[in-house]
C-alpha cells in the first residue's frame, strides 16, 4: 500500500498519526476497505446527517484501533467524504498494522 495516507506528526504538545480518508456514509456496513487515491477508504453504516457519520467515525476509529475517543479527532473536512483524522499519543507503526490486519479484502 501507498504509505501517504498515513503520517506520523509532532507539535509541541503532542505526537501521533494521521490519516487521509475517503468515507462513504450510508453503507451496508462500517469497515476499512482499501486504499481509494491516495487515501484510505473506509465505508460508514451511519447517514451523513447531523453530524451522525462523523460521531460513527470517530467512535469506530477508537474501537478499532483500541485507543481512547479523546485521542481521535476530525483535523479537516468535518462536512466532507475527504477527512484527515488526527490520532494523538499514537505510534505509526502500530496503527499501520492495525488497520492493514482490519482491511476487508
């Protein structure tokens, strides 16, 4: 896989990893499909209403990928199917295998 959809980051407060995302709402069900562009697609069972897909998103984020809801936020594109998600306090190598071992293929 393409490693641009994923970056580690550093600011005087914290490190982590981002991720690009393209998600599609309104799906059968919510999973990490596959590289979409240059950014990791992921489908969304949740609307694209009132905020529903982006609440779906980060919840599932953190389930997933076993690390705390306060760690996971939306960094841009909140309205938008193209998202950059910002995981603090994470390690790049570990969310990288993490979601790779969760792809549905």
């Amino acid at each position: 896989m393409n490693p641009t959809w994923i970056q580690s980051f550093e600011s005087k407060s914290y490190q982590g990893v981002e991720l690009w995302l393209h998600c599609q709402p309104g799906a059968k069900q919510t999973a990490w499909i596959g590289l979409h562009g240059d950014r990791l697609k992921v489908s969304l069972q949740a609307q694209a209403t009132d905020g529903q897909a982006n609440a779906s998103l980060i919840a599932w984020i953190a389930k997933s990928l076993d690390e705390p809801k306060s760690n996971i936020q939306i960094v841009s594109g909140e309205s938008s199917r193209m998202k950059k998600i910002r995981i603090l306090n994470s390690n790049l190598q570990t969310v990288r295998e993490r979601i790779l071992g969760l792809i549905k293929t």
